[in-house]
C-alpha cells in the first residue's frame, strides 16, 4: 500500500503533468486540422432557453474570473504577495475570489440540473459532456472548498503552488510543496491537470476559438474566388 | 464606382398560390438532417399572419435587423454587447418560437394489438423521441386570414385604422395574400455583421450570403441579429445554417430547387448590376428615401460608363450580358413594381416583390353593389387588403410606392384585356396607362413576363466561370446528408 501511495505523488504531479500538456497540444491542434468542424460551442440555448441564462452567465463569469486570478498568481506572485500583506486587502482578495468561486459553482450546479432536467438537452449531450461536467464539478467544488477550509490561498497560492507548476514549466519538477498539501489540494491539482488532458477531447475547445478578431474587424465580410 | 453582380430575385404575389410546393422542394434537398427538421430556408405565409417564426417581424420582441441613431448599429449586438454577452445571448429566439419538429409513430398502426378502436399514430418529436403534443408548426395559420391568434397579431397592421381591420377580418369579406420567404441575400447583411467568428460571410461574385460550417462557433448572433429571420441554429451540429440558393445548382445554370418547383411561376431571377461603394449611404438614408436610395444603387447594365467600369473590375462579359437580359432588373428598376420587403431593417435586402392585388370591397353603399367610380383606379384604394398594410410590409411604412406599382399592375390589365378580350375600351385603357406612368411596350413586357414568363426569361442565370473558383476544384456535389461543400467529412456532432 505504502509503495502504492510512494509511486502516487510522482505520477500525478511529475508526470501526469507531461502527459497532459502533450496530449493537449498534440491533439487539439489535430483536431483543428482534421476535424474543424467539430469545434463548436455548441450552444443548446436554442433548446432551453430561461435556465440557460441562469447557469451559463454566472458560470463563465464565475469561473473566467478566477482563472484569472489563478494565471496572475502564477505570473506575478511577488505581486500578489506584496497585495496581501495588507490584512484588508488580504481578506477583499479572499471573499472575492469566494464569492467568484460560489457564482461559477452555482451556475454549473444550475446547468447540470438543467442539462439532466430537460429532455432536449439530454438529447445533445454527449458521454464527454457527462464526463467534462463531472469533473468540472470536482474542481469548482474543490476549489470552493479549499477557499473556505485552508483560507489565505491567494497567499499560498504564489507562494508555494506557483513555484510547483513553474517548476513543471521548467522540466524539473519538485514535489516537495504538493507532497506536503493536503489531500483537497491534490485533489484539485489533479483534476486540473485532467481538465487539460482532456481538454481536446471535449466541448472546452471552445475557449480556443473565442472570436476575439470581431472587436476590430469591418462588420460587413465578403469573400472572392480569386 | 465599385460595380459587382449581385443576384438578385423577383416574387410576384398576384401570382403566388400558395401551394408550398417550393417549401417541399427546399426542404427534400437540404433541410432533411438531424438538426435541420425545423428549419424552413423557404416558406410561405399567409398574410395577414404572425408567420414564421411567429410574429418575426416584430423587433420590439427580435431586435433584429439596424438601427439608426446617428450612426447605422445591429440592434442585437455589437463589439461592446458581444462580450458581454456571448455566453448567453438575450435576443436569440428558442425552439418554442418556431416549433418542434415531429414525426408519427406509424408502426403503431400495425403493431397495435386488436380492440374496439382504430389504432393510431401518435406524434413523436424529432428532437427526443418522445411522444409530443403538437402545438404549432411551420405552416400553423395557413389560409387563417380573419384569425384572432394569428391574422390579429400580424406586426404589419400597425397604424391601420379600426375601419380598415374590420375590412381586413370580416366574415366572408376577409381577405389574405401568400408570401413565399427565402434569404434576401441582403446587400448590408446583419448575419454577416453581426457573427463574431466572422463565418458568415457574401460572396463577391454573386451576392450569396453563406455561413463557413468550419468556422461557425455556435455564438448564435446571426440567427439574433437577421430581422427576417432565416438563418436557423442547428440544435445537432451546433452550427448556424441558411438558404444557400442552392449555389450548386445556380453555379451550373440550374434554378434553384425553390424556383425551378414554382407552380406559379411567380418566381424570377438575375442579375443586378450594383455599386458597392455606396452601400453604406443607401443604407443610412431616411426611412422616406430608404426605397429610392436602395434602387440608386443599382446600376444600368446598358450605360457604357457602368460596362467600362464592371469590366474594370475585372466582371466577365457574360454576367454582364446577364445583367442586361435580367427579368429582376426589369421588375426592380425599370417598371418599378417590384418592392423589397421591410427596408426599414435597414439591410437592403435583394429579393424583391411585386405587390398583389386584391378583390374590391363590396357592399360599399347602402347595400348596393355598386363599383362604378370616375377614378379608373378606385378598386386599388378600395382593395380588401389596405393599402396601409402593404405599405407596412414592402414600403417602409409609406404608400406612394405601392400605390405606383399597384397601378401600373391594373393599368397592363385593363390594357391587355382591351386587346385580348375587347370587353373594355382602348382608349380606356391607354388612359389608365398614362395615368399609370406606363407605355405600351412597358405594359406588353410587364404582361409577358407575369403571364407567359418562358423559364429562359424567368431565369437568367449568368455562367459562374468555374476556371475562376478554386473552391470548385473540391467535390461540389457533396453528397446527401451532408453539412457543407468542399469538405467531405461527414456533419458529425463535436465533442
């Protein structure tokens, strides 16, 4: 059992890690060359209109935002550091991100249910849909429950979990803060790096075609043969 | 002057009988899919009628189409509204606005074990399988001219005074019209605009607006922003689609399915010489001149000055010649009698209509049926249909148009029935030709065209010159069943 557990911690935070990085650029950039197709939100507001706004826009607000905050304590760590040594400015930080983490797990609760309430939409659900959704809820889900039980994670966060995954970024991966965290950190960490592994498998493919060329192109588009 | 070809179309509802024939025809060719059963890229609807989807015209409850306030701006959306709100879009119409597609369960009928009644087929949607209540559908207030739940919503009566109701909806006195929709293929289109993927796109060529299946996300502002309502969400692929008008088959000198079914043949079309460099003025002109504006920016395929320019840049002598010969251009911008409906949206739509005439009210005075009158057009005011409600529809609100192409159509009329049945007197008829702002070649085209109308002469189809197109080097003809052209992938759903 112990031997089990020894060889646990390297394989999900020194090597699953690669696997997923690869497995994400590998094969969403496959799949965008031979399946553009496929690459799609694939809205089912058509379907199910009124619970769609309840679920969909605190989720991607929700959840945007503290992605956000996750890519920041990864960039700027000394900054967010210096931010929280302040207790007032501390504890905004903390019940902001709470309150974001709350919005974005209400609203995938809320889609959920919508998703297995409605019979329509059931019907444009895929097994990968089920899977991606589930495993969004372990890591909202864990992530509200880090916030609320092992606090000041803004703090411990850039000061322990960023040196971790830039130490990945590296290839020289050192375990030595997520062997020490707690079980909910490792299982956050995990699910994150599942979420990433899987990412070209599902809808999540999404975020990468984000329209962002409309804000300055002219509204009218016409293309020619020649 | 920037001169394209657009193509462009005719509808002549005098002549529309309402059959959906070209609906069928549509639909059997493109809209059979999983995803597509609701989508109706030609249908046809009783007017006055909410339509389909219902009440489409109504902006107040769509927000489709421009608007202006100083500066031209979709309604829906637009740089600042897309981000905020592209995760859920509050102007897109859901499948209760249109209907959910079903089918029967018939094995029922041979399957159903013996008793004392007759077995059934029970509806079942095409959406989940299961058995449904049927509650609309695509076609639901055909023929129901005087209805309350449909004839009595229609946005168009907006501004019709009591009186004029009551004619439109009394009892063996009400009255409806057919009017067959297809995508406009709108010169200023707000599909297009508004698709923040950009996947929507007008082909320079010849005008037709289609939606890239590769680079459609599913953000659903087309389906949001077109104010007529013809781009539909596929619910399966997640992919916007819409009239193609059937490219395939104009791009080898075919009419499209919808045209070529017309039972009526009240369907015409060509090409339109435009200048491309003044489709934003056009588009921003005052509501009043908004009909003007649209038909200035159609180019006269005789001027030389226009030939030298198309040649220019770089349009091929033969879709000019098409130009010349174009039954739309005769419609639009010679006679005059075409109009396109709901300019007011603002995206200079190129499918045109030719207003119809509808019976005289009778009964007018004490009882006695009495239709005689100085004014040789009386019966043109005293159309069953108001005036006011066609201008709605096709006249930005204003009659002048209308009335003009309404009583050129009487004038050819009263002319060809002098000649042709002799009932009525020449010099009768050559007077309401004057009055009616029409010569007698005029008259004999417009009569040629809406009666005898030769396919040839209904469908000038210019040749796509396929050494040109690079997308044609793929396979064309996809296959039955597909999504797309030039991929051969099959439409399956992404994951």
């Amino acid at each position: 059992m112990t031997t089990i557990l020894q060889y646990l911690d390297p394989l999900l935070f020194a090597v699953l890690p690669y696997v997923a990085l690869f497995t994400f650029f590998l094969m969403t950039i496959q799949r965008y060359r031979a399946a553009t197709f496929t690459y799609s939100s694939l809205s089912s507001q058509f379907l199910e209109n009124r619970r769609h706004f309840w679920g969909m826009v605190p989720f991607h607000y929700g959840i945007l935002l503290v992605l956000t905050g996750h890519v920041l304590g990864l960039l700027i760590p000394d900054r967010i550091l210096a931010w929280n040594s302040h207790p007032l400015r501390l504890y905004t930080l903390e019940i902001t991100g709470l309150a974001l983490g709350l919005l974005a797990l209400v609203g995938l609760v809320s889609l959920l249910l919508r998703r297995i309430g409605t019979s329509n939409v059931r019907v444009v659900t895929s097994p990968a849909d089920w899977i991606l959704h589930a495993l969004l809820l372990l890591q909202v889900g864990s992530g509200v429950y880090l916030a609320v039980f092992h606090p000041w994670g803004s703090s411990w966060y850039a000061a322990a979990a960023a040196p971790y995954l830039w130490s990945i970024v590296k290839l020289q991966p050192q375990l030595g803060f997520i062997s020490a965290a707690p079980l909910a950190v490792k299982l956050h960490v995990t699910g994150a790096f599942l979420l990433v592994a899987l990412f070209p498998f599902t809808r999540l493919v999404h975020i990468l075609v984000v329209p962002n060329p409309y804000l300055w192109r002219k509204p009218q588009v016409v293309r020619w043969y020649r | 002057m920037d001169v394209r070809s657009q193509i462009s179309m005719v509808f002549h509802l005098d002549k529309c009988l309402g059959c959906h024939t070209c609906s069928i025809a549509c639909k059997n060719l493109w809209t059979d899919r999983k995803g597509t059963e609701y989508m109706w890229w030609n249908n046809v609807e009783t007017k006055p009628g909410t339509g389909y989807p219902t009440c489409w015209e109504d902006q107040q409850k769509y927000q489709g189409g421009w608007e202006k306030n100083g500066k031209l701006k979709l309604r829906s959306t637009g740089k600042a509204k897309i981000v905020a709100n592209i995760f859920h879009n509050p102007h897109m119409p859901s499948m209760d606005d249109y209907y959910e597609p079903w089918t029967y369960d018939y094995q029922n009928l041979f399957n159903a074990p013996e008793g004392p009644d007759q077995p059934i087929a029970r509806p079942v949607s095409k959406v989940t399988g299961e058995y449904i209540e049927i509650e609309s559908g695509p076609n639901w207030d055909d023929d129901l001219g005087g209805s309350p739940l449909y004839a009595r919503n229609d946005p168009n009566l907006e501004g019709l005074s009591e009186a004029e109701r009551q004619q439109l909806f009394a009892i063996e006195r009400l009255v409806f019209f057919y009017f067959p929709r297809i995508c406009n293929h709108c010169l200023n289109p707000a599909c297009v605009a508004a698709c923040p993927s950009g996947a929507l796109y007008k082909r320079g060529e010849d005008g037709i607006v289609l939606v890239d299946q590769k680079r459609c996300r599913a953000w659903r502002a087309c389906v949001a922003a077109c104010p007529y309502k013809k781009v539909f969400y596929n619910w399966f692929t997640g992919k916007s689609e819409k009239c193609i008008l059937c490219f395939p088959r104009v791009e080898t000198g075919q009419a499209p399915a919808c045209f070529h079914s017309c039972v009526g043949r009240i369907r015409y079309l060509g090409v339109l010489l435009y200048d491309a460099e003044r489709i934003e003025e056009a588009a921003n002109a005052a509501g009043n001149e908004l009909i003007d504006a649209q038909r200035s920016l159609i180019l006269d395929p005789f001027d030389p000055e226009v030939i030298r320019a198309a040649e220019r840049k770089g349009l091929p002598e033969s879709t000019i010649e098409a130009a010349q010969k174009s039954p739309v251009y005769q419609f639009v911008k010679v006679w005059k009698i075409a109009l396109p409906p709901h300019l007011e949206f603002r995206t200079l739509p190129m499918l045109f209509y030719v207003p119809p005439m509808s019976p005289v009210l009778a009964n007018r005075q004490n009882d006695v049926l009495d239709h005689a009158s100085t004014d040789l057009f009386h019966d043109i005011e005293e159309a069953r249909v108001p005036m006011k409600f066609l201008g709605n529809l096709l006249g930005v609100g204003n009659e002048t148009k209308l009335r003009y192409a309404l009583r050129k159509q009487k004038a050819v009329r009263w002319y060809r029935r002098a000649i042709t049945v002799g009932d009525v007197d020449l010099q009768t008829a050559q007077k309401m030709l004057r009055e009616a702002d029409c010569t007698a070649e005029e008259a004999e085209g417009i009569f040629r065209m809406t009666a005898l109308c030769p396919a040839e002469e209904r469908f000038v189809i210019p040749p796509s010159h396929r050494e040109q197109a690079a997308e044609m080097f793929g396979d064309v003809m996809d296959r039955k069943q597909g999504t797309g052209f030039g991929f051969l992938s099959a439409p399956r759903r992404g994951l």
